[in-house]
C-alpha cells in the first residue's frame, strides 16, 4: 500500500480535493494539451469510476466535446449496471457532430449495453421556439429523464475556446468576453469567480438540476485548463473530478 501511496497521485488528488473543495479527485498521468491518449487515460479512469457507482436501470446526463468523446471511445459494458439509460444533457450548444452530446450518448449507450434516448432540438433556439419545443410532450418525456438523472458526466472547456468553438454570435460572445467568463459546462460560462456570465439558451440540463441527490463528475485535463477547472469548481456543483498531471501540476503549484 505504501508503494501504491508513493507511486500513484494521491498527494496531488488529496491537495486538489482542498483546493477545489471536491469528494473525490482522480488524477491520471500525463498532459493531454501534450499527448491525445492522456485523455483516453481519463475516458478509462472515468469508466472505472463509473462502475464502481451506478447501478442498475439509472439514467447518466453526459454532455458534448471531445473528453467525453474520449469516455466513450473506451466505454465498456456495465454489468453490474444493468438497464442504464444514457441521455443528452442539454441539447445543440453548437458543436460538430462527434463532439455533440447526441452522438456520445448513444456511442456510450451501445458499448455499454445500455439504452439511450435523443434530444433532436436546432440550435441557437429564438425564446419563441424554446417555449414551443419545451411544450411538445415527446421532448417534454426526455427532458424528465434528464432533469431526474442519477449520475451526469460532463466536460468543463476554456470559455473563449468553446465559444469559438461553438462560432457564438458577435454579441454573445461580447457578453462572454466582458463578463471575464474563464471557464464553460453545459453551455453555461463562468467567470473566475464562478458567477454564469452568459448561457445557451437550450433545453435540458439546467445549473439548478445539479443539486445534492447526484453524482456529477467532471472530466478535464491538461494545463490549459487548469484556470477553468478552478474557476467552474467555484460554484461548486459537482463532486468528482477526473483529470490529469498536466491540470493538476497547475493548479496545485500556480492557482
Ligand atoms: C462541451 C460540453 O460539449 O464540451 C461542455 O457541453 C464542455 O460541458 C466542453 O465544457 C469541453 O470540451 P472538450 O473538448 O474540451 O472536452
């Protein structure tokens, strides 16, 4: 045990569990700003972790980008877990179809011999659409599902990077970059002291669904994100964290 204490990360996992005010931090070697496969070390610790919690017939929340694709690459069936259903957390936030919650649920669903259900909405979504999508009784069913989620899983991006990413309008993004917003999940930003500063208007998940009856785990890695790691921990809704040495190196030494 005492060769497994020294060699693994548990003084950096312990240190960021203080430093993020987190239950449960697993650290995997490696930067994946640096190298790909550090984020499919995460996607293995993620599924580890997966199975040691879920049972079976619960509904897992799982967001878009390219970690949780990453998750769902090395997904493998959840025995013990059986009957889970895997949904989208919120609909479009603008992202390219691998990288879309959709696409990832459903990959995840079929590996893990689960099932899945989709959230088909159009983004950017005018107010007047929003009302009338959320009125239709099949969306209304599966944004039940997501609100009563047992376990969500979900990335946590650099604000300016996502919203690129997402090509945010002129405005939106003049709202993102005046706001200070240093870290996005769920399409929500946050500035670094983790106040929302802007959010995509979509259906699903909402900041406020995330309360104390779940398990959220966020996965994110690589220095570049330590910042938005800190700054989206600040308001403290989710209880695990996986990530890797190039994250947690910053964030314990510089933040
Ligand atoms: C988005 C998620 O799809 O991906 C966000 O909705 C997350 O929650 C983002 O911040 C992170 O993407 P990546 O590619 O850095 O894992």
């Amino acid at each position: 045990d005492f060769i497994k204490e020294v060699s693994g990360f548990s003084v950096l996992e312990q240190q960021l569990k203080e430093i993020l005010h987190v239950d449960h931090v697993i650290v995997v070697p490696g930067n994946s700003d640096e190298l790909d496969w550090v984020k499919q070390e995460m996607g293995k610790a993620s599924v580890n972790y997966l199975k040691t919690i879920l049972k079976a017939n619960q509904t897992i929340a799982v967001t878009g980008g390219t970690s949780m694709a990453a998750v769902a690459e090395v997904m493998l069936p959840l025995d013990q877990a059986s009957n889970c259903m895997f949904v989208p957390a919120r609909g479009g936030l603008g992202e390219r179809m691998e990288n879309q919650a959709n696409t990832i649920c459903a990959e995840m669903a079929k590996k893990a011999n689960g099932q899945y259900r989709l959230l088909h909405v159009p983004d950017p979504l005018s107010e007047e659409s929003y009302q009338m999508i959320i009125g239709e009784p099949s969306v209304g069913e599966i944004l039940e599902l997501i609100r009563d989620a047992h376990v969500v899983i979900h990335g946590i991006g650099d604000a300016l990077t996502m919203a690129q990413r997402r090509k945010t309008s002129l405005d939106n993004t003049k709202k993102i970059i005046n706001g200070h917003a240093v870290s996005e999940a769920f399409g929500y930003y946050f500035d670094k002291d983790g106040k929302v500063v802007h959010k995509v208007r979509t259906v699903g998940l909402q900041l406020e669904d995330l309360h104390q009856s779940k398990c959220v785990i966020a996965v994110a890695g690589g220095e570049s994100k330590a910042k938005a790691i800190y700054s989206y921990f600040k308001q403290g809704k989710s209880n695990v964290l996986i990530t890797d040495e190039g994250a947690a190196n910053k964030l314990a030494r510089d933040i």
